[in-house]
C-alpha cells in the first residue's frame, strides 16, 4: 500500500479519499494490536534520510520484541524479568568473533530460570511374597523357563536399595531399632534355600550384583538400610563355596569396619536369628579362617601377603555373633561352637608374644579373640607362658647377685617351701606370704624332719595333701554337692580369708 493510502493527502482525488477512509475502518481492530504508525512528517524525514531514522526504527523493532518477549513469558513457567531496554544499542555488546561459541553455565543461571531438579526415583517394593516366590519356582522347576526367577534374583541384589526393597517387611517404614530388623525373615530364608538349587546363570548373576554392590557403598556414612543389607548378605550360603571367597572377604572387611553404633545395631538383629542360620554362620566363619590358614589348593585364594585382612575380618565379625550370643540367656549356641580346633596347630606362643608386645592394637592376633581359642590351647599357652616367666625371674635374681659381688645359690632359682605334715595348711599358707616376690619360680617342696631331695616326687604330693585336706568336709572351706559332683563354697562364717586366697594361688 502507497504512502497516499495510508495518508492522502489534501489533493486527492473524494473517491479516493473515501476508500481510504473505509479501509482504515476496516483494519482499526488489527492496527491495535501494532506499534503506533510514524507519521507523514516522519515518512518524509526517511525519504530525506534524516538522522531520526534509526532511532525511530529501533524503537519500532524494540517494541515488537518486547511484546512477543511477554507473551512467551506469561505462557512459560519460569519467568524471567528483564529490564527494560528502550533501545537495541542499550543491549550489552557481544564480541562477533565469539557470539556462536558463548555458553552460559548452569551454575550461573539465576535460580527462576534453573529448570527443578528431578526427585531421585522411589524404588517400589517388591511385590512378591513367599508364598508368590515358591509359586514361581515350582512353575520354573516344571517348565524348565526360570526367566522370572532369574529376573527376580538380577533385580534383587543389584543393589542395596533394591535389597531393602526386596526384603523390608514395609517399604516405606524406617525401622532404626536395635529390637526389629525390618527384615522379612521368612523370605530371606526361603530365597537363600532355594538359590543353591537354580541354574548356574542365575547364581553368577547374584554374585555379580553383589560384587556391584560392594563396590558402589564402599565410600561414604552408612544407612539403617545399608546395614540391613549386609545383614542379608552375610547369610548368604553361596559363601560356603571356596570359589566366591573372595567376595565374602569384602563383604566381611565391610561389616569389620562400621563403627560402634552400627555394630551395636547388628549385634542385635544378629541375636534374633534362628538357632539353624546363627550356628551356619558362626561354621561359615570358623571354615572361612580355617581354609585362609591351611588352604586345600592355595591356588584358588590370593598370596597370603595380599589378603592379610581376611583373618582379622573374620574374627571381627566373629566377635559381633559372640557378642549376641552372649546377651541371650540361655545363649543361642554353646561357646564350645566358637572354638577353632585348627588354631591348635599353629604357632600359638607366637600368637601370644604378638598379643603381650602390642596388645589390641593394629597387629592382629588370635589371643586379641579368646572365645576362638579352645581350652586346649589355652593350656598350651598359660603352661608355656608360666614355665618363660620361671625362667625369666630365675634368671634375674642371678643377675641381681651377681651384681652385688655376691655368692650365687642355686636355691635362689627356686620358690623353697618346707612345711610339716601336721601343719600343712598353715605352714604352707606362711610360707607363701613371706616369699610372694618367689611365686612365679619352680617350686621345690621339703617336709620339715625328712630327709629327701625334691625331684619332683615331693611336690606332687604336697599338692595332693594339701588339696585333700583343704576340701575335706570337716576342714569347713568347701561343701560337696552330690548332684552336680563338685564342690563350692562353704555357707559358714568365715573370719578368716586367707586360707581361700592359698587356694587361689595354688590353682
């Protein structure tokens, strides 16, 4: 349309300024919605290529921007309030060479513009029951198709979460008490029974899931779901196997090193498993130490010098399952059950020097786990132990005369006792409190008016006489009880201790 329809001017032709007129009618509504129109004046300084011109048209250009641009804002969700540029050269300028390559972070985006962040995804629970478990399995042994068997394992043990969601009792409790797991007990059991049974596929795939377990939470603070979870997979009986050793170590290395409050919580969950999977537990552990000792094919397991935390591991965790066997009465199994008979056959008094020389700290030794030691063994160390330090305080005293330029007495290796027959308690009982500094010596006995040199002969029978007498029921210390065939304290008055104490010195 010409500049003379859009403004005719006063020489124009009536018809034509009466279309012009009726157009303009016609379009009034749409001309409402545009920027105001320049005028005729303004039309002419264009033709003349006034100086206004850039301005006006930057105006006219800024003003369909700023409409479109709030339009588009009042329909998108994030507003953006910009300040109001009344110009194009008010806009920051923006280097040609680098204004394709310019991105802006999202750290420094302002927060109304930051798209929300995603809620992680809630895991759902699993829906299957015990009852819907064995349905499948029977449905998978009769069809020979284990696919959602093997679906249900993968899914299972990928990870701890899918764990808890597996096994909770309900998914969306917490259950941070030390009296209730929140472990469904009866399906762990039932799962675990029937994994040995299932394809090789599906026995592989739950250790892989393990193994991508262990790894993903091996840093970072531990959950009450984290702990249910090792507390699932530490019953697992795939680990009775030598071949999947390895992983168990991890998982065990794991638990050993939670701290005190997370022990305390699966101290007791571990005290409310049945007597069944508690015994294969403590056997698991016991057969795992055994086997890292004295290996069957020392092949199958890494040099002992790359793995020497299996053990400790182990015995921590052993530690944990005495510790709830002990809070219940009367005790899950025997303490007899923790003993393991093949440290019998190790060097025990090097054990035991490592244990005297640096105690609990970062060198590990048996003697720091005593309920794993049997009686046997414990014999073996108190009697060595007692003969070095006979030989040892000997061994000083000479030392000490022989620093004070005086004679030395083989007598002085000895603790010498002599007593009378008819006094042999008190003479003993004497005897033993004037030479306390003696009492770690090799005894050597001599009965007062007997001639006779104690080749160990004397001693011994000074030991029965002594015991004889001191349990006789006319002597008052001791009552014998028929039904229980041993003795126990007297329920008579004593004044006078000192003669129990002589017992608990003999013993």
């Amino acid at each position: 349309m010409s500049e003379a329809a859009r403004d005719p001017s006063p020489g124009a032709s009536p018809a034509l300024a009466a279309a012009a007129s009726e157009e303009k009618k016609g379009k009034e509504p749409e001309r409402e919605k545009l920027p105001p129109i320049v005028s005729a004046g303004a039309a002419a300084g264009l033709d003349r290529g006034s100086k206004s011109q850039i301005s006006t048209f930057s105006s006219f250009v800024s003003t369909v921007t700023q409409k479109k641009e709030a339009a588009e804002n009042r329909s998108s969700p994030a507003h953006l309030a910009l300040p109001n540029i009344r110009n194009v050269r008010d806009l920051p300028p923006i280097c040609l060479d680098v204004r394709q390559k310019q991105r802006m972070s999202m750290d420094a985006l302002p927060s109304e513009v930051k798209v929300p962040a995603l809620p992680e995804p809630t895991l759902p629970s699993q829906p299957k029951s015990v009852k819907d478990f064995e349905e499948d399995l029977e449905k998978a042994e009769s069809t020979g198709n284990w696919k959602t068997v093997h679906a249900f394992y993968i899914t299972t043990f990928d990870s701890f979460p899918e764990l808890n969601a597996a096994f909770k009792k309900d998914a969306t409790a917490s259950f941070n008490t030390i009296e209730d797991s929140g472990v469904n007990a009866d399906l762990v059991n039932a799962v675990f029974d029937a994994l040995l049974n299932t394809p090789q596929d599906i026995q592989k795939s739950v250790l892989k899931g393990i193994i991508n377990s262990l790894l993903r939470e091996w840093k970072g603070p531990r959950t009450k779901d984290d702990l249910r979870a090792y507390f699932i997979l530490l019953q697992n009986p795939q680990f009775n196997i030598t071949s999947t050793y390895v992983i168990y170590a991890h998982l065990l290395r794991q638990i050993a090193t939670l701290v005190e409050a997370d022990h305390h919580f699966l101290v007791h969950w571990l005290k409310k498993l049945s007597q069944k999977k508690f015994k294969q537990l403590v056997e698991r552990l016991l057969q795992f130490v055994s086997l890292r000792l004295f290996p069957a094919k020392p092949e199958e397991f890494p040099p002992l010098t790359k793995c020497s935390w299996w053990i400790p591991s182990a015995s921590k965790v052993l530690a944990l399952l005495n510790t709830a066997n002990n809070l219940i009465h009367p005790p899950l199994i025997p303490y007899t059950d923790f003993y393991n008979s093949t440290l019998d056959h190790i060097d025990l008094m090097e054990e035991y020097h490592t244990w005297q020389s640096f105690g609990n700290s970062h060198r590990f030794s048996f003697c720091q786990y005593p309920f794993v030691i049997s009686i046997a063994a414990k014999k073996i160390i108190i009697q060595r132990d007692s003969e070095q330090q006979m030989i040892s305080i000997a061994r000083q005293s000479l030392v000490d005369k022989v620093s004070r330029r005086q004679r030395p007495d083989m007598n002085m290796l000895f603790l010498n006792m002599k007593v009378r027959r008819t006094h042999l308690v008190s003479d003993s009982l004497d005897e033993l409190t004037r030479k306390r500094a003696d009492l770690k010596k090799k005894l050597k006995v001599t009965f007062v008016g007997e001639a006779g040199l104690d080749m160990g002969g004397l001693t011994k029978e000074w030991f029965l006489l002594l015991i004889r007498q001191i349990f006789h029921p006319d002597y008052g210390m001791f009552t014998y009880h028929k039904d229980s065939n041993c003795h126990w304290f007297s329920s008579f008055k004593c004044d006078n201790y000192s003669e129990f104490r002589l017992v608990g010195i003999y013993a």
